[in-house]
C-alpha cells in the first residue's frame, strides 16, 4: 500500500498479557525494521510506517533503557488505559520503578546491577471505575482488571 502512494501504519493492541506482548510486539517490529518499506517516498527513499500502541491494563515491560529506545530513539506511540485501581498496572517492579527516587534508581540499576526498575512507556489514560455511573463498585479486585470495564469507562 505504501507503494501505491497509501498512508500506513501500524497498530498493535491487546490486554494484559496480550498488552505486554504488544508493546513487545511493537517495539519488534520498529527494532527490526520491519515497518520500513522501499520505494515509497520522494525520490525512492524508504519509507517507515508509524507504530503506535493501544495497552489495556498492562504491566510494565522493560526498564529506563527499554522506554527511552521505545520512545524516543524508534519513534513508537503508546497509550496505555488502565484502572487506576488495577494492581497489574503496578507490577512488576511495585517497588523499584520509574517512580522511585532518581538516586535509588541509579543504585539499583548501576551500582547494583539489578534490573528491577521497570519504567511504563507511552501516555497513561487513567480511568476511575468508581467514578462511573454505569459500574457498580465491587470489592473483587478481579473486577478492577476486567477489558469490558475498562471499555465501558472509555465509552462513558
């Protein structure tokens, strides 16, 4: 489609474990190229198709490192929705994250040499199902993870 003069990109999605292997996903297919195709552009330059992320209460996958080559070096979007009572959101890493104290960070992962400190990439959107008129609250905390509420609470 490129080829033909056709906008292209690339989208991934997915929910929990599936939001983790989304953003793998995605970073995959930037890291390798594979959103890349020749011939398309001005004066036959190769052309890369954008890759962005839908996450739906997802964890964190990669560290510092991980986000800023995610980010900024391959270009990917991603926004993350997630129930801000959802404890998979927080993990891993619940103690040792991008939240953690710089100073603390640098320890871990220098000094120390342990990858414990996952960093979330992409936009958060933050929803509140507490907040909703439409879901009852519910002491489950499987409910809190649940992808229809989380649809229900994008759609309202």
């Amino acid at each position: 489609y490129a080829a033909a003069g056709e906008d292209v990109s690339i989208t991934v999605t997915g929910h929990s474990l599936g939001s983790a292997l989304a953003m793998l996903s995605a970073y995959d297919i930037a890291e390798t190229g594979a959103n890349v195709a020749g011939g398309g552009g001005e004066q036959g330059a190769a052309v890369a198709a954008p890759v962005c992320v839908y996450s739906f209460g997802g964890p964190r996958v990669g560290n510092a490192a991980f986000k800023r080559r995610f980010e900024s070096e391959l270009g990917v979007k991603a926004l993350r929705v997630v129930n801000v009572h959802d404890n998979v959101t927080r993990m891993p890493g619940i103690l040792l994250n991008e939240g953690a104290p710089e100073v603390v960070r640098r320890v871990a992962e220098g000094l120390l040499r342990l990858p414990w400190c996952y960093a979330h990439v992409g936009v958060e959107l933050p929803l509140d199902h507490k907040r909703s008129p439409f879901l009852k609250d519910t002491l489950d905390p499987a409910c809190y993870h649940d992808l229809e509420a989380h649809l229900h609470l994008i759609d309202g």
